[in-house]
C-alpha cells in the first residue's frame, strides 16, 4: 500500500522496485505530491492543515507551552461552509510536507474569514511570527517559518512581473506559472552568510542599531549576485569591521523567514589581525570577547532587564538562530582547547 487516499493515482516516480528506506519513499512521495496536481488534489481530501490568518500563525497554549495544531481535511471543509465559503478555498492550500505515515501535510491562510471568530472555534490565537517563534517549541519552529514563508512568497507573486498578468499556483505551491507567456515562477530564498570572526582566543560580536539593547551576534550579510559564499565571508566582514579573513570553516545552514527567506549560512573565520575599522553605515558597535564573557552572554535565555546605571547586559540571539549555534559551537571548541592544554 503506498499512502492513504491516493491508490487510485498512478504516481509519478514511486514505481521504483525495492524501495526500502522509508525516508526515500517518503522523499519520493514528497516529489509525487509536489509535482503531480491530480496526486496533490486527491491528497487534500485527507491531509492535515496548518492554520494561518494574514501570515499570523495560529498557536494554542497547552498550559506550559505552545503548540501549532492543524486541522484535519473534514475540519476545515465545515469551518469554510460555516464562515461561508466556496469549499474550492482549501485549493489556495501549499504543501508544507507529509507525515511519516504519508499524509500530506499543507498550509491555508485563513485571512479572508473573521479572525476572532475562527480563533473561538479552534480554540487558540492567530500570533504574529517573531513572537510565535520564540513561543513554539524549538522542533515546531522550522515547520511554521517553512509554512509561513511558502505562503508569504504567494501572496506577494500573484502576477508575472514580465507580462503584468495573473500567475496560478499549482496544486501544491511549489510553483507558479504564467499561463500569457510559460514563465514559470519558483520559490526563492536569498542566500546569505553569518560569520563568527575569531582571533586567538577571542570572538567578534557586533551589534546594529536595529537590534534589541544589548544584543551582539555573529557578522552576517546577504550574498551579492555571482559570488561564491567564501567571498561573500570575505568581503562582509572586511566592508563591515575592515578585516581580512585567513581562514573559512563551514558550520551549518538555516532557513530564516525574517523579514523574507533566507537561506543562511554559518561559517566560522579566523583573521590575520584584530584591528577593527567599522563601518558605521552598518554597525553600530563591535567587540571582541573571551571566553568567559561568551559564556556569560549565553546565560541569558530571553532579552535581560536594564541594571541600575540603566544599561542591558551583553546578550546573544536566541536558540532558535544560528547565531547562537555558531556561539555556542565557538565556546565549546574553546572550552575543549582548555582542557587538552
Ligand atoms: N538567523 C540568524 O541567526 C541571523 C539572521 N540574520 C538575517 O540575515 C539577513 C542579513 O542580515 P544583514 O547583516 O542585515 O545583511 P547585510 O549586511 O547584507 O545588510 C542588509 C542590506 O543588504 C542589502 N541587500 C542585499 N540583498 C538583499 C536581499 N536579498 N534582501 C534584503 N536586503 C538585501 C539591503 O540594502 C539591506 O539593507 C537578515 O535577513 C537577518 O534577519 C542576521 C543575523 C543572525
Ligand atoms: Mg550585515
């Protein structure tokens, strides 16, 4: 048996024999489902959805945590006939992923019913993204930016910017076409690159005077068109602390949905020298730190209250940035260099 309510259809790439890993039949699924309209349709009748309202997740607090629930395929066709709507609307659904056991997972922007209505009826509150994100449990948070960001990309590609004409979404939303002239539009992420810039025993925070008093964090920028990331690194942190990279360790990667998608990706640098140059266009301040004042800059899990000369303590992103994966990546290192000394 392949999955549940798509027997029927004949799948596209799921005819391979023995496919025995269950996460390759579930990638294979995944493919079916994004780029087979009939598949997709036929899955929408069972699937689970996650419910958003003008882009604002919806959260129900389950006592000592959040959680983002979907609704399940028969719930939101009563709630779209109760609020009066064409049931076609659950069509406007993109495929956020499946379940291990194969349901097709999708996300539906509510924002054309009433809000407080729906938010009585579920049970719960449509909360705007960067406080739902640092409610939500760590392991729910990459679904709902992942969700949140596929639907914010096709609210705001509705035409085609060549012919000035409506594009139509596939069944899944994993593209767009326009039908005047074929252009076929995808969903995009910028790449961009966070740096944490260390020297010696030492590591370079910086802060912007957007962020929030008190917050440092790794150097970060967006990749200019037709550079690599190794340059991207290197010309970030010399335009914006006029440094000179000697060595590039790649770390990790994030999608980041703030304020549009983001690809990043986390490097570790080690300079030649320490002498920093800001760029005051771009930062506000620099520093470097030890050891020591990392450690206590990660003690604080939410933003610290002002001290009595009126200051906020050094403080770094939360856990759900890379920022602070790249942070704690670096204090671990340095903490193992100390013991084997
Ligand atoms: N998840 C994490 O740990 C962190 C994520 N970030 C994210 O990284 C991104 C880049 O941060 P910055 O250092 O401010 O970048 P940046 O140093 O490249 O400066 C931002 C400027 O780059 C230009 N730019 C070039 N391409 C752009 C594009 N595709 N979209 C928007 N602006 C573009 C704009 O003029 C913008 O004002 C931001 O979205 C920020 O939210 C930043 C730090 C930590
Ligand atoms: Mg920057």
């Amino acid at each position: 048996m392949f999955c549940v309510g798509v027997a029927m259809i004949r799948p596209v790439t799921s005819t391979c024999a023995r496919l025995s890993s269950s996460y390759v039949k579930h990638a294979r699924y995944l493919f079916d489902l994004k780029e087979n309209d009939d598949i997709c349709r036929q899955a929408l009748k069972s699937g689970s959805f996650y419910v958003f309202h003008n882009l604002s997740p919806f959260l129900r607090n389950t006592g000592n945590s959040y959680s983002f629930p979907a609704v399940s395929a028969s719930e939101l066709l009563r709630i779209l006939i109760e609020h009066k709507m064409n049931e076609r609307m659950m069509e406007k659904s993109v495929l956020i992923g499946c379940s291990d056991s194969c349901a097709a997972e999708f996300a539906i922007d509510l924002g054309s019913l009433e809000r407080s209505r729906l938010e009585r009826e579920l049970c719960g509150k449509f909360t705007d993204l960067r406080k739902a994100a640092l409610q939500l449990r760590l392991k729910d948070t990459p679904l709902m930016s992942q969700a949140q960001a596929l639907l914010r990309w096709h609210e705001s590609h509705q035409y085609c910017s060549k012919t000035g004409k409506p594009t139509q979404k596939n069944i899944s939303g994993s593209k767009r076409v326009c039908h005047a002239n074929g252009l076929i539009y995808y969903p995009q992420m910028s790449p961009v690159i966070i740096t944490l810039v260390s020297h010696r025993k030492r590591c370079l925070l910086a802060r912007q005077d957007s962020y929030p008093a008190g917050m440092y964090t790794a150097l970060s920028g967006f990749c200019d068109i037709g550079e690599t990331l190794e340059e991207t690194v290197r010309r970030e942190v010399a335009e914006e602390v006029g440094l000179e990279v000697e060595s590039i360790r790649y770390s990790a990667s994030q999608h980041w949905p703030f304020p549009n998608s983001s690809l990043m990706v986390a490097c570790h640098a080690t300079v030649r020298q320490d002498e920093l140059c800001i760029n005051a266009a771009e930062i506000e301040s620099a520093k470097w730190f030890s050891l020591e004042e990392v450690e206590e800059a990660l003690k604080w899990q939410k933003v610290p209250p002002k001290q009595e000369d009126g200051t906020v303590p050094i403080w770094v992103p939360p856990k759900i940035a890379i920022a602070h994966h790249l942070i704690q990546e670096w204090v671990q290192e340095q903490r193992a260099q100390l013991k084997h000394r």
